[in-house]
C-alpha cells in the first residue's frame, strides 16, 4: 500500500523567480530567432521591434538572476547544499538516476531521489542546475550585457577576440539554454503523474508517493511522517518544524 505526503519544496520568491525567469528566456529564445533569421522568423513586426524586446527581456532576466542569486546566498543560504553535488552524487548518484531516467522508468520502478526541502534536487538535476544557475546564465548575461554597449566596450571586445567571437558565444549558449528547456520540461513530467513536479513550482506543496511502512529519514531531513489531510495554506511553524512535510 501507498500514502503521499505533502512536502513544502518551493518557497514563493522561488517560485515567482522561476515563472519571470522562464517567461523571459522563452521571449529571449523567440526573439532571437527573428534577430539571427530575419528572412524565415518575423513574431514581431520589425527587426527593430524584435531588438528592443530581446534586449528588454535580458534586463528583466539579468535583474531576476541577481535576486535568486541573492536569495540564495543570503536570505536562505542554502545555494551550496541544494545545488552543489556530493562527492556521492557524482561517484554514485548521477549513474543511478540516469539509470532510473533512461531504463528504470519505463519498467515502473520509483524514483531513487526522494525529494526533502533540504535535499530538493536528485544528482543530475543538481548537475544541470548548477552548470545552468552558475555558469551558463552569467555567461550569456555577461556577454549580452557587451552586445548591447558595443560602441562604449569596444577595447575589451578587442581582449576577448572582437565583435564575432562574442557573438558566437552568445548565441551558442543561447542554444545551450534551447536545448536545457526541453530537456528540463521533459524530465519535469517524470513525476508519479505527469504534473507532480510541475504542482509545486505553482503552490509550493509537492506530494510524494511512499510505500507504506517506509518512514526512515529521507535525506538527513529529519523523520518522513505519513498525511492524512492536508490544509495547502502557507509555511506554517508546524511544516518548519517537521523540516517542511506537513503532518496531521
Ligand atoms: C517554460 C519553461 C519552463 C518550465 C515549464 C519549467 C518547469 C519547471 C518545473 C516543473 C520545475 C520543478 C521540477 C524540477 O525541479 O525539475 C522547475 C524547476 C526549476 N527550473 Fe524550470 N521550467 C522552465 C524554464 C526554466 C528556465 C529557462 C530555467 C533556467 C534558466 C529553469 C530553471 C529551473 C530551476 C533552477 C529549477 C529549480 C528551482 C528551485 O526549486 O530552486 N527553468 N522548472
């Protein structure tokens, strides 16, 4: 037999960082479609049009990264336990998920990573996560941020190569991002159905489905305890104390 518990996995400002962020890399990635192929791709009217809006959506993704960036670091202080992978999860850890996303999975087996409000991500998603958030993001930001001030930047366009090594960058991480997002969405439908890892990134609560019996901690996040109702409100001092599940 099986229960599902309710978790509280993500808090608001994640939440309402992560639908402006994706709204603002999804305007980027159609918009510079229309900048790169203006003969095959016009969404926008002019070239011109498509220019301002690209450049406006950088902005507003470039301001939202610093206050995750900021939240994470310093409100929650939880950006290296959440997102940094264990010597564990790069041994052991990324192999078993993969093996669970690739094969596992069709045969109906469950999850290995169960997720805790303090252990959110499995290995690979901490992975690609990491390399996305700390790496991938503040390149195309960085080099995006020149392309827009060429006039002003140009003796240090001249350090890193010119005008065509930058552009190139820029548009192959940009297709980095392409390629993330449908894999990204595509694992996010591997839940126990096809929208229980899509609930919380919405609510905050995310319900996990644990066989029955099993209440062994989960992650070092303290005891696992099985629902019986559940009231979808905010965090509550009861949800803290249990490490974010909530009991009844
Ligand atoms: C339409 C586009 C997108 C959809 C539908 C989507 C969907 C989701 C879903 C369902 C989750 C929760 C499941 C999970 O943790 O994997 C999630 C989490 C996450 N997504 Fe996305 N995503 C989108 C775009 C993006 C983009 C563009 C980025 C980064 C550039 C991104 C970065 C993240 C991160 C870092 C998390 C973990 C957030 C946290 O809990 O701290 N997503 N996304």
């Amino acid at each position: 037999m099986k229960h599902t518990e309710q978790i509280y996995l993500t808090p608001m400002p994640v939440r309402i960082w992560h639908w402006l962020n994706a709204l603002g890399i999804v305007t980027l990635c159609v918009t510079a479609l229309q900048i790169r192929f203006p003969d095959y791709v016009n969404v926008f009217g002019t070239y011109k049009a498509a220019i301002r809006l690209h450049n406006t959506a950088g902005v507003v993704v470039s301001i939202s990264y610093a206050l995750w960036l900021i939240y994470y670091m310093f409100v929650t202080r939880t950006l290296v336990k959440l997102y940094v992978p264990t010597l564990d999860d790069i041994k052991y850890g990324l192999f078993r998920q993969a093996f669970f996303y690739f094969f596992y999975y069709f045969l109906g087996r469950p999850n290995p990573h169960h997720s805790t409000p303090d252990s959110k991500f499995n290995p690979m998603q901490k992975a690609a996560y990491l390399m996305i958030m700390l790496v991938l993001l503040p390149l195309v930001v960085l080099t995006g941020f020149f392309l827009m001030y060429i006039a002003p930047l140009r003796e240090i366009f001249v350090l890193v190569g010119g005008i065509k090594t930058l552009v190139s960058a820029h548009y192959l991480i940009a297709c980095c991002f392409c390629a993330f997002l449908f894999v990204h969405i595509y694992l996010a439908t591997l839940g126990h159905t096809p929208f229980a890892h899509f609930k919380p990134m919405w609510v905050g609560w995310e319900e996990e489905e644990v066989e029955d019996g099993t209440q062994e901690p989960a992650h070092g996040a303290g005891p696992v305890l099985p629902i019986h109702s559940v009231g979808h409100t905010a965090e509550t001092a009861e949800t803290a104390s249990t490490g974010g599940i909530h009991v009844s």
